[in-house]
C-alpha cells in the first residue's frame, strides 16, 4: 500500500537518506498508519457496520473482510488523514528528540 504520498516524504526529510533507508521508514510509517487507521475506524462505527465487519471477520474470508473494509475506508477518507498527520507529527518529534532532523 502506498499512502504517505512524496511530499510527506519531503516534509520529513527523508531525501537524506539512502534509498533502502528510505524505503525502510516508509513501509514502518505506512504499518502506523494502517494501524492507526484500523483503531480509530473502530472506534467510529456505527453499530450496524460494526455487527457487519464482526461477522464478516468470524465466518467471511480475508477478502471479503479486506473488501468490506477498504470500503469502510473509503468512506472515511477523513480518519486517514488524521492518521497520517498524528503519524507525521510524531516521527518528526522523534527525529528531532533523537537527532535525526
């Protein structure tokens, strides 16, 4: 998945890095994110959709549950956002603490 897009990736500086650098911290801020994006998104069901992910997660496929919430996601586009922006701002805070920046 590619969802910190390149001027998120100019904004942290990472055109000092290597490429293999690079790529490395990108995948590890896309896992935060996705992460991030799954918790918030369930905390902001409804109780409809939250019934339907449920059972689609107890007796559906992968796909369906991956289908079921890339549309969830969809709909959201606001929770991955804020996602992303949280997980921005706390790589650069410790890139900083850490001397990186």
């Amino acid at each position: 998945m590619n969802i910190i897009p390149d001027t998120i990736k100019k904004e942290l500086d990472l055109e000092k890095c290597t490429p293999e650098q690079q790529q490395q911290l990108v995948a590890e801020l896309e896992d935060l994110v996705e992460h991030r994006v799954t918790a918030e998104l369930l905390d902001e069901l409804d109780t409809e959709s939250a019934e339907k992910l449920k059972k689609l997660m107890e007796s559906g496929s992968d796909e369906e549950v991956s289908a079921y919430f890339e549309q969830l996601v969809s709909k959201n586009k606001q929770v991955v956002a804020r996602a992303i922006t949280k997980t921005v701002q706390e790589f650069k805070q410790v890139s900083k603490t850490i001397g990186l920046s």
